[in-house]
C-alpha cells in the first residue's frame, strides 16, 4: 500500500507521479503502428503532438531504469516508421501533407479523422520528440542508426516556407477541402518551438523576417505589479520550455525587455496565484496554494447528475488569467510542469490540491481538470474522465527538466535546435558557448 502523500517525500514524491505520466504513454500505445492515443477514452484518436510527447519520454525512462534501452528504442522506431511511409498525398484520407500531419489520426488506419486541419504546431511538437529521441539515441548500433536517420528525413522533407502561404508568418493550418485556415500565429504562443524548427530547417527554412513579424504582435504587460509577455493559459509558458532551455538566452524582444522566457513563465506563475487569491467571479476552493489555468478538460453545460445553478461551462478549453475563460475549472498537470520555474510554489499547491481532492488522481495520475463549483453527493469535486496525453507529457518532461535537465542538455547538443536560435536573434549563456565549440 502506497504511503499517504503528507509522509512522502517531495522527490519521492515527484519520482512516483512522473513514472504514472510516463505509464500513460504504455498503456495507450497502439501495438500494430506504435501511435498513441489522444486521451485513455477507447474512442481516443491519435493526437500527433502526443506521439511527440511520447518519444520524448522514452529517455527519461530509460534512465530512470522504468524500461529498458533497447524496448525504447523499438518503440520510438516503430512510431517513426509509420509517419516516414505515410501518405503525404494531402488527400482527405491521407496523414499528412508537405512533411506536416493531420492533427488527429485514426488509431488503426494512421489517416485523418474528424475533417481536422494540417497543424503545424503539432507536427512541429512531433518533430521535438523526434529529435531528442535522435539526440538520446546516439550509439553506433544498427537499431539506435537507423533511428537517427528516419528522424533525419521526417525533419528535411518539411516544407516550412509553404506553411507560410506567402505570409509574413507560418498558418496554423491546412485543410484539402479549403487551404489554409485565416489565421496565422499572432501572440505570444506555444509557438516559439516552432519557428525555432522552421527557421533551423536545412532544406526549406523561413527567413529572419517571419520570427520578428511574429515577435512583433507580441503583448507585454503589467499584470497584479508583474511585467510580463502576456499569454493567458499556463501550457504557452510551458510547451516550448519542455525541449529548449531559455534561461539565460534572449530574442531581440526579451533583450529589449531585459527578461528571458523561462523568467517570463516564472512571472505568469506569479500572475495566476495572484489571480486564484483574487477570485474576481467567486469561484470554490481557489487561493494562493489552488491555482492552475490551462488548456484542460472541465464540466460542459450538458454535465448531468450535479446539483447545480444554470452557469456558463467550457467542456475543454484554455483558461487563461486574467481575462478568461474562467469556468471554475483548475489543471493540476500544468501546476506540476511548473516545478522548474517555481518549484516551492508548485510543490506546496500539488500537495494541497491532493490533499483536499484526492479524486483528482487515478494511478498516481493527475486528471485533466476539476471544478470545485460542482460536487456530487458525496462531496466530491467534478472530475474529467479520462486522461490527456499532453498533459502527461508535459509532466514527465517538466519533472525531469527540473529534476537532472536530461531533456534540456538533449536539446542544448541538437544542431538545428542551435541553428534555429541563432537565426531567430537569441543569444547569451549556454548558446553563445554552443557556438564557440560549433566555430572551433
């Protein structure tokens, strides 16, 4: 029997709901094609930036001694072969198109479902975990080879100049049946992973221009006495983080600023405990120990059996703070991943949260969201059913960055990771003496 959570140590703690993250990613492989499931829902459809999570993690993994170097391997390598000989055609029924993927794949087929678009921030996420597979994977075996090379053609074959449509930054999206979605990445983002691939690209890069045009819609502000780059929901000052280490290394923007990334997602940490204190719409159980606005899974308007008062609900979406969407609804995932930013902080709301709603974990396994708003007869919060690849993605790999940095020293030894900072502008601490051993 497990040792209740107050009796167990912070890393020991750490140490047990990283493994359960990582497990998530064994227990809902899909053996035929080694793609992995959106959500642990049996109707779960492939989500590419899962499968990018996923490779991400076998490292850690084998590491820790949680699986053994060699099954890791295979895994990685099975996943990578299906999208090396999968249809690039573009057609309706395909996966992918000029290099990127469909979002969302039919679990068995590998093809697109759900009529979904072309995404260039999932194939860019996918193509993260690729490469710190590749990274990892470094021995001279034929097995450990053959991986690099795969990776080596998925990432060339790319075209991240189509992606742009002729725009001065890349779309968020593509579909057969009508081109390329209206919108393209405006605002601070997910995205600087991104363009970070786009411009390293050796064979179809985009020019300096489109990372300063998108810089340039960038919203810097001061929020509850923190000046800060503005993003709302807690994954934008995380997801890029969880392959490169922006300590210490700055744009042209954050030179200006006089701030880096990482401090800037250390300040929105600030920003949301601030806000859960405040509690401008009276929401249940928030404060300075319960916060965590994010992409998640929360109650919809259809949510039945609770005894409730007619509200505004979201099902899944990206809370943000300060203006919204605020549902009531908290994402312990992403107060987790924010351990190597605030890891006091974090820790302290982990064990609260825990504390007072142990529904909240299944395994070991943080759900994707709960609302304290909404509670059965038992007492007991709403819960999301299920769980989210991303969000037990962002955990292994946020965990282990604060943990050793294993993912961070992958990517500080990754030529196009290197190639595409310096392009972007970024320079200082770790980069500048990545260059110096590139130029000698």
């Amino acid at each position: 029997m497990k040792a209740p959570v107050i009796h167990v140590s912070d890393d020991d703690l750490l140490d047990r709901h990283q493994r359960a993250a990582f497990e998530y990613f064994l227990r809902n492989r899909t053996p035929a094609n080694g793609l992995y499931a959106d959500t642990s829902r049996p109707e779960s459809p492939v989500s590419i930036a899962v499968v990018g999570f996923a490779l991400s993690t076998y490292p850690v993994a084998v590491e820790r001694g949680w699986i053994s170097r060699e099954e890791a391997v295979a895994h990685c390598t099975m996943a990578l072969h299906f999208f090396r000989a999968s249809n690039q055609d573009g057609s309706p029924e395909a996966t992918g198109f000029k290099g990127f993927y469909f979002h969302f794949l039919d679990r068995n087929s590998g093809t697109r479902v759900w009529r979904c678009e072309l995404s260039m921030i999932d194939t860019a996420l996918l193509i993260a975990g690729a490469l710190m597979a590749s990274e990892y994977f470094s021995e001279d075996t034929a097995a450990e080879s053959e991986l690099r090379a795969v990776v080596d053609l998925l990432y060339r074959r790319i075209d991240w100049r189509w992606a742009q449509d002729g725009k001065r930054t890349i779309m968020q999206g593509w579909k057969p049946e009508s081109g390329f979605l209206h919108y393209g990445w405006e605002g601070y983002s997910e995205a600087i992973v991104l363009y970070v691939l786009a411009l390293g690209s050796p064979t179809y890069p985009i020019s300096q221009a489109s990372y300063h045009g998108w810089t340039h819609t960038y919203q810097w502000e001061n929020i509850y006495g923190y000046n800060f780059l503005y993003a709302g929901p807690l994954f934008i000052h995380q997801f890029s983080h969880a392959w490169i280490d922006f300590r210490g290394i700055r744009d042209d923007f954050m030179r200006e600023k006089q701030c880096d990334y990482f401090e800037n997602s250390r300040r929105a940490v600030h920003v949301q405990r601030a806000y859960a204190c405040i509690n401008p719409a009276g929401h249940a159980g928030y404060e300075e120990d319960c916060w965590g606005f994010s992409a998640c899974e929360g109650p919809s308007d259809e949510v039945h059996g609770l005894d409730v008062e007619p509200r505004y609900l979201f099902g899944y979406a990206a809370r943000g703070v300060p203006y919204g969407p605020d549902d009531g609804t908290l994402s312990p995932p992403a107060v987790l991943a924010c351990m190597p930013f605030e890891p006091a902080l974090a820790m302290t709301a982990v064990r609260a949260m825990c504390g007072r709603h142990p529904e909240i974990l299944t395994d070991d396994c943080f759900t994707s969201g709960f609302n304290a708003d909404l509670r059965d007869e038992h007492d007991r919060v709403w819960v999301s059913p299920g769980l989210f690849g991303l969000d037990q993605g962002i955990v292994v790999m946020m965990l282990e960055n604060h943990r050793s940095g294993l993912p961070w020293r992958l990517m500080r030894g990754c030529r196009w990771i290197i190639e595409g900072l310096h392009r972007s502008g970024f320079e200082g601490g770790w980069l500048d003496d990545a260059h110096a051993r590139e130029d000698s």
